[in-house]
C-alpha cells in the first residue's frame, strides 16, 4: 500500500480530514534537528488546532508557543503550555478574554502584541484595575505590511510605553512570512535585511535603559534563515502537516505531508470529466485552482469548485467509477483544518480514532 491509503476506508465518511501522527512527529523531529536544540523554537498552532496535535509538540521538548486566536491560547492553557504569545493584538472584547485567560491557566505565561500607545494603554489599565501584569512585544513591520508599526518609528512607541503599568515590554515580534523565495540565498538576503531593522531597535532600547529583547521572528519558509541568529527565536506552524505549496516553495525543507483530504467521485460527467465531494466548504478556496493535488490520481486537474462539488478532468474517466477515493494534498493546509470539526486519526494504514480540531472555532468556553 502507498503510505497515504486506508484499510478501513469504508468506514470514513468524505470529504475527510486525516492526519498521520507518526509523520507529523517526524516533522517535529526534523525541526528540532534543524534548530540544534528546542531553546529557540516558539511553533504556531495556527495550523493545527488540535490538543493532541500541540500534545506531540510539549511530548518533544517544545515549551514556548505561538498563536492567533484566543481559542488557540485555551486550547493551550487547557495543556499547561509554559509560555504563549497571542500574536494577534487584542482589541474590543478580547482585552477581557486574554485578562480571563490570565485568571484561569495560571500554569501558562501569557503575553501579547502592541504596536500602538492606545492599545498599550488600555491594556495596560485593564490588566492594572484586573491586578495582573502583562508581558508584551513590540509588532514590528518588517516587509509583511499586515500589522506591526514600521521599524524607524517603534522606538519612540517603546519610550512612549515604558512607564505604564500594568504591562512590560520584554520583546520584539518580527513576522517575515512574505519572504518564500525558492532560492535560499534570496530568502536569506531579504531575511537579513529585515532583521537588520530588528538589530538596530534592539541595540537602541539596550542602550536606552539596559534592557535586552526577547526577539521573535520567522515563519515556515524563513525560518531557516534565523537558525544561526543567536538570542532569537523562530515560530513555524505549518511544518507540521506541510502542505503543497510549501513543499514546491521551499524544497531545501525536509518536511513532509502529514495531513490530507480525501474525496469520494460522486458522478462520471464524460470521458474526461468527473466530479467528487470536495467544495469550497471542504478544502481553503482562497487561492485560484487547482486547491488540491491528488496523490493517487496526479494527473487529475480540477476544473471547477462550488459549495460540494469539484469537478475534474483527467485523460480517461473509464478507468474511473463512482464512489473511487481520491486522496488530497490541500494547497493551502491551515485553513483546510479549520474547515473540519475532527480529523481522522490513521496509524497502520486505518482510522480507529479522531482528534477533536477544537481551536477552529473563535470560541471554546472562554
């Protein structure tokens, strides 16, 4: 059998989740390798949202985390996780979530971002009036251009904030994930040049009041380029189930699938079309097609994707026949996760168990 295929697969309704521990522990262990040790990695579970998934990580050494949602952050308190950045600066609501977080799992070191006074501000008199304190980091924009405040102005934010109570500023968050060249030495050229812009606010903080920064940069394709950087931790989240993008992306990355979808044909449309269960609503559709590769039928093309439906083509449908599985790789893997309530468990070539994805809702109780 191929290492993808199940046993037992008619046990397994579709369209389907599955993740392949074994392989997704694997990926961690070629992370740590690749780091020399577990000190510099902080992974985002992003990716993964499932306890048992964050479980392999905490099982392999790895203490520090980083994530997106407030979900994501219980999820983790639930697993005594030591320390987690909620890498997503709390507006509105979610000042009062991260405050309640705090309360609960005081086992796990929470911290956030800021990247403006008005929301250092408020959580500053918001944790102050709670009783608690709050370690943040400074966003910066590095080249992303998605959030962050732009590196020649953090320093006077970092002054701006320095005497409010409350909260601490111990660290400078750097997230470079527009860096995905396939050529290593491109990738490293642009990494140190937004890294250059960490150094400097760094180096001018130190000598501001003696005060050294906790750095965080780094996503999946640009962490390899942090490994060398002493003091500095790194924060890929899609290693863990890899996807395809990834893989064609960034070759010189070992990782491999360790998450897929599968399908089921539900109609011969002609003698070279066919059309399966994987909508919109069953794989990420933010990209153009095709949004998924078949491993067992590569040369299969999709062509068209509604709501259940996707529809395909290939040289000969004969070959075909209703109710045939197709096994996927998701071009974009995270986002596929979250569209899945359980992911189907497969160890030995069959599926006895699922893991709950219990971080794809914005809310679990908190």
């Amino acid at each position: 059998m191929e290492w993808y295929e199940i046993k037992n697969i008619d046990s397994v309704d579709s369209p389907a989740l599955l993740v392949y521990p074994d392989r997704a522990k694997e990926n961690i262990r070629l992370l740590i390798e690749m780091a020399g040790s577990t000190e510099a990695l902080r992974p985002h579970v992003k990716t993964n949202k499932m306890s048992e998934a964050c479980q392999l990580l905490l099982d392999a050494g790895i203490h520090k985390f980083k994530c997106a949602t407030i979900a994501e952050a219980e999820m983790l308190g639930n697993l005594k996780a030591p320390d987690v950045i909620l890498a997503h600066q709390p507006t509105g609501p979610k000042i009062q979530r991260l405050i309640d977080l705090t309360k609960i799992f005081p086992s796990t070191h929470y911290c956030t971002l800021i990247d403006n006074v008005g929301t250092a501000s408020k959580l500053s008199a918001a944790f102050l009036e709670a009783g608690l304190h709050l370690d943040v980091y400074i966003d910066l924009n590095i080249g992303m251009n998605r959030s962050g405040i732009k590196a020649e102005f953090a320093f006077e934010l970092y002054k701006a904030c320095a005497s409010l109570k409350g909260i601490s500023i111990i660290g400078l968050h750097g997230y470079d994930g527009h860096i995905r060249d396939t050529d290593f030495a491109e990738r490293k050229r642009k990494s140190d040049e937004g890294f250059a812009k960490v150094e400097t606010l760094q180096k001018n903080i130190l000598s501001f009041d003696g005060k050294t920064m906790k750095v965080v940069v780094g996503g999946s394709p640009s962490f390899p380029t942090h490994i060398d950087r002493k003091g500095v931790e790194y924060s890929p989240g899609t290693f863990i189930f890899w996807d395809w993008t990834y893989k064609h992306i960034v070759p010189d990355e070992p990782f491999d699938y360790a998450a897929l979808v599968i399908t089921r044909i539900n109609s011969i449309i002609d003698e070279k079309t066919f059309c399966c269960d994987l909508g919109h609503k069953a794989v990420a559709a933010e990209n153009p097609l095709p949004r998924v590769y078949f491993l067992n039928a590569p040369n299969a093309v999709p062509k068209a994707q509604s709501e259940e439906h996707l529809s395909v083509t290939v040289d000969d449908t004969s070959i075909y026949k209703v109710g045939d599985v197709l096994y996927g790789v998701p071009v974009h893997v995270c986002p596929t996760v979250a569209l899945y309530a359980e992911a189907n468990i497969v160890e030995g070539h069959e599926v006895h168990q699922q893991w709950k994805v219990i971080a794809r809702d914005r809310k679990i109780t908190i």
